[in-house]
C-alpha cells in the first residue's frame, strides 16, 4: 500500500500528531516520553506522526520543533512503532541537498517498509537562508529545483542538470533502492503556483483558517486538479488544540486553532471532512493539560470516530 493511502482517502478524515508531543512555553520543548506516547497514538488508531525539519533555533520564531534531525529521529520512533506513517512537516527544500535528501528517503522508505510520506516546503525562517548561503528571495526558485532534483535521483541512474545543486550524468546511481513510491505534499504554497502544486505535487499541506476560507481554497485545490487532469489528491491541514476538562466548553482562540471541550473537537474535524480535509495534524504545544491526558481524551471521545488501522477505518 501506498504509505499517503494509509492516511489520506476521499470521504475518510485520519488524525496525526505533530512532535513535540507535549506542551511547552518558548521555543524549546523537554522532548520526555515522546517515545511511549508515539505507541499510544499508534494503539489508539491515530495514522500519522509528523516531524518538523528546523535547522535552527531562532528564538524570535519561538519553536525548535521536535529538536532532533528529523530522519534521525524518524528512524528513533520507527524503531518504537509497527505500522504508523512516519511524516515530515515539512523537509526544506533549499536548505538541504538533493542528495542527501535522496539517500535519506530512500534509506527510511528500506527501513521502515514504506512508511515514510514526505511534506516538503520553500521555508518560512529568513534568518536561516544567510547561514546556508542562500538568499531568501531565491527559495522559491530553489524549492523547484530540488523538488525536481531530488525527484530524479528516487530513479535509477539519473540524469538531471540543476543551477543550484548540480548535474547528474546517468554515470552514477544513489542506494538503496526502496519499491515503496515517495508521496511529495507541498506545504502552504512554497513560492509556487496551485496549479504548479496540483500538477507536481502529491496533496496539498495547509494551515488551519475560517470555514468560508477553507471552502473556497477546497475548490480552488479541486479545480486547479481537474485543469490538469489530476487523479485524487488530498488536502491535509494542522491544527493546535487545547481540549479543556469539561467536555462541553465552547471554542475560544489560539494561535492556529481553539481551546474548547472535546464535543466542539469532534464537531469541528467532522465538519472538516464534511468538506473534503482528509487528515489534520494536532499540535499539543499550547495545550493545559498534559500530553498524556490529552491523548487518553483523544483515545476515549475522539478516535472511536476516527480511528484508522492498517489505513482503514476502523
């Protein structure tokens, strides 16, 4: 099976989570008990973990993500789970050699038996870029052409001249070798164009926004498939939460989503697969309770719902 299709099918909404599976102030986060509670959300029916590629710590952003290399510490967790998908949220593209980026996927995708789907993205922090010795105004350039480098070098022998990174000759080959196919989902818009993304990219990773938004970017996302003639391709979204002990308060603000009781949880992801999201990535990072808690909650109101095994509904 394709590792998207164990998270991602029409009519069907899956939930991951994001690491650093916790709740945290400031940028860096104590990264305890990430490992049991990566089981937990595997044994609750939960179908993704997703892994944040953040080479810095810039303290003005005000998170470091899960801390460790992500293909370091996919290869940790895949070694604490069976069957969950393994995702990144997202790999930077210009940041990171092709090759590298290459050898990296294909070497998870041997190890894990196909788990691995890959969210890509252009990068949002302009104070990395200098140390990498990029510009900033360049990324969405960059981000096209190690989309399309990296791309080449998942085949055999390949041949591909790059501006940026290099030229492949078909003389030389990267291994290992996995026959599990590598989904590419484009984050936000990564300096390209929805068509660019409907044609090259695998689905469509965004950000949480109001109802009337999210429907109108739902059928600019379909109509930009049909244009090109695009199989199914999913739209996948995060979301922060914070689900509060009693299970009937109302929704207020956070940043990228909502504090509320788990009844509003449960109504606002069916009302999300109602229009076509097919899987949303949680985030704890704001949350009051501990992640423990939250995940219990999840397990007993939530994923009777939602609950995925083997990339079925349970």
């Amino acid at each position: 099976m394709n590792s998207l299709n164990r998270i991602a099918n029409p009519g069907k909404l899956s939930l991951g989570l994001v690491f650093p599976i916790e709740a945290y102030q400031g940028s860096v986060a104590t990264m305890k008990d990430q490992e049991l509670l990566a089981k937990r959300a595997e044994e609750i029916g939960l179908s993704a973990l997703w892994f944040r590629d953040v080479p810095f710590n810039d303290p003005n952003f005000g998170d470091a993500g899960q801390l460790y290399d992500p293909w370091i510490y996919m290869t940790h967790i895949m070694n604490h789970t069976s069957s969950i998908t393994l995702a990144t949220g997202s790999i930077i593209l210009p940041l990171r050699h092709p090759v590298h980026t290459a050898k990296s996927i294909q070497s998870l995708q041997k190890l894990s038996e196909g788990r691995l789907v890959l969210g890509v993205a252009s990068g949002d922090r302009p104070i990395e870029f200098p140390a990498f010795n990029q510009e900033l105004q360049n990324k969405s350039a960059l981000f096209r052409d190690s989309f399309f480098y990296t791309k080449a070098l998942l085949g055999n022998y390949p041949v591909y001249t790059s501006e940026s990174y290099g030229k492949l000759n078909g003389s030389i080959d990267v291994l290992p070798k996995s026959d599990h196919k590598t989904s590419f989902l484009i984050t936000g818009h990564s300096g390209q164009s929805l068509d660019w993304i409907a044609q090259y990219g695998d689905g469509w990773l965004y950000y949480p926004r109001d109802i009337r938004t999210l429907q109108e970017n739902m059928e600019n996302w379909k109509s930009a498939l049909n244009n090109y003639g695009q199989p199914y391709k999913p739209f996948i979204q995060s979301l922060y939460i914070d689900l509060v002990e009693d299970e009937n308060a109302k929704p207020t603000p956070l940043h990228l989503g909502f504090r509320s009781g788990s009844k509003y949880l449960l109504y606002y992801l069916e009302m999300l697969e109602s229009n076509g999201v097919a899987h949303v990535i949680l985030n704890l990072k704001y949350s009051s309770k501990s992640a423990n808690s939250v995940v219990e909650t999840l397990a007993k109101k939530i994923m009777p719902r939602f609950a995925v095994k083997d990339g079925a509904p349970v």
